[in-house]
C-alpha cells in the first residue's frame, strides 16, 4: 500500500500469553512516549508492534455511552476500561489476537483513514489467504466482516502522529459475553469469530468427516499469528525484528 523502502519494526510477540489490560495499555504509552522523546532529537524512530491476548475484559473509547452496557457498572461481570481510543465498548478475551502497531506513521502516509483501511487489509488478506473467508469492509463502519458478523473491531488513538491502540481478531473467542454489550454501539448486527465460520464451513460440506483432521484451538491462534505479522510486514513495508519484555522494562526506566 506504500512505495517506500522497507524500515525496521520491533515486535513485542506474546501471542501465546495473557496480557492483563492495564499492563499492555501502559506498555503502549511507555512507547509512544518513548518515540516522541526521538522525535524531538532527531533520532531514528523505529515502529514497534506488540501481539498477545488479554484476559477478559471489556474497554470504552473516548466519549463511549454507558447506554451501550446492558449491565451495572458497579456489578460488571469484567473489570471496564475507560481508555482514550476511539469508538465504543468492546470485549476482550482468550482466543482474540490482539495487534497493538505503535507507529510514526510520518514514515508512512500521514493519512489517518489509510492507516485504518492498512489496519482492516491486514484482517482480511490473513482471513483469505489462511482461512479462504472471505471477509470485507462495510462502509462507514470500521472493521472487517464477514456478511452480517463482524470479526475484527479496530480502535485507535494518534499523539502527534504516533499511533496506539489497534485491532482484535476473533479467533477462537468465546462470543458470549459480547451479549452483554452492544459492541462498538452498532445493534443491528452480529460478532463472529474464525473458529466459528470454519466449524459452519464443515458442518455444511459434504466431504467433511466427524473426526476430521481439523485445527485446534492452539493451532487457530497460532495460524492467525504468523499470517497476521506476515500481512503487516507486506502492507507497511516493515522488516519484523523480535524483542523481549526485558528490552521493554530498560525503556520505561530511561524514560
């Protein structure tokens, strides 16, 4: 989707783990703060992404309308998150891989509705190319669906044109608790998930067999994973270099 030369992306890859939510929020400030501290000394800012999975847990974008909760804030099932992204309540949980990009998009193109089509690519050519769902965008509506069910939710936030916050792909969520919202505010349509499109997909084939050689829960995630830091190393040009929390932990203390 660019032309440029490929540049450098460090990638905080825990998609195996359960990252509380606070945690990796502050580890996304940490690093925005971070790049504009370069920023302002002309230094190389290279772009990070982190990948994981959160525990349970439902957050709020700025602005967010509690008239999209359909339970007590003060009895909610799961701790809730106020957070400064844009758009409404969603829901997080095991088996959503989770893209956090913290990137200077000045790198990129200073376009904020190109980062969220970029953002929306990457869902779709993983969902095509390592699934065969075919997936699209709706217009006026941010995300990636599959006819009426919507399986990624993307929310962002930008600070001086550094990007946080991200997208979350429904892999092999558990879509119950989702009724207990109305998520991103949108009523009249459903949440869907890669497990449960592929488990319709069997069900309805002819030549599928009961105890078919089918991907488990473990194999799904980790199939999303390669494909999705595959799709966003090609779509934003960016050559993935691994680091570990440790290297994250120096950050916050040079801070």
């Amino acid at each position: 989707m660019s032309t440029r030369k490929c540049c450098s992306c460090e990638c905080l890859n825990l998609h195996k783990e359960l990252i509380p939510y606070g945690k990796a929020w502050s580890w996304q400030k940490i690093l925005v703060n971070e790049k504009n501290s370069m920023i302002k000394r002309n230094e190389d800012c290279p772009d990070t992404l982190i990948v994981l999975q959160h525990d349970p847990v439902y957050t709020m974008g700025t602005g967010s309308s509690d008239k999209f909760l359909n339970f007590d804030l003060k009895d909610a099932p799961y701790e809730v998150y106020r957070t400064e992204r844009g758009g409404e309540v969603t829901y997080h949980v095991p088996g959503q891989l989770i893209m956090y990009p913290i990137v200077n998009i000045r790198n990129h193109k200073m376009d904020l509705h190109w980062y969220l089509r970029a953002l929306e690519e990457v869902v779709i050519r993983v969902l095509a190319k390592t699934f065969s769902i075919k997936a699209s965008r709706l217009e006026e509506l941010t995300g990636v669906w599959v006819g009426n069910q919507k399986l990624a939710a993307i929310g962002i936030r930008v600070t001086q044109w550094i990007t946080y916050h991200g997208l979350a792909l429904n892999v092999t969520t558990d879509l119950t608790p989702f009724d207990w919202i109305v998520p991103r505010g949108i009523r009249d349509r459903q949440v869907g998930s890669v497990k449960g499109l592929l488990a319709g997909f069997q069900s309805s084939s002819d030549c599928g067999e009961a105890n078919g050689d089918h991907p488990n829960d473990r194999q799904l995630i980790d199939m999303a994973h390669k494909s999705s830091l595959k799709e966003f190393s090609e779509i934003f040009q960016l050559k993935i270099h691994h680091k570990t929390i440790s290297d994250l932990e120096v950050k916050k203390e040079n801070l």
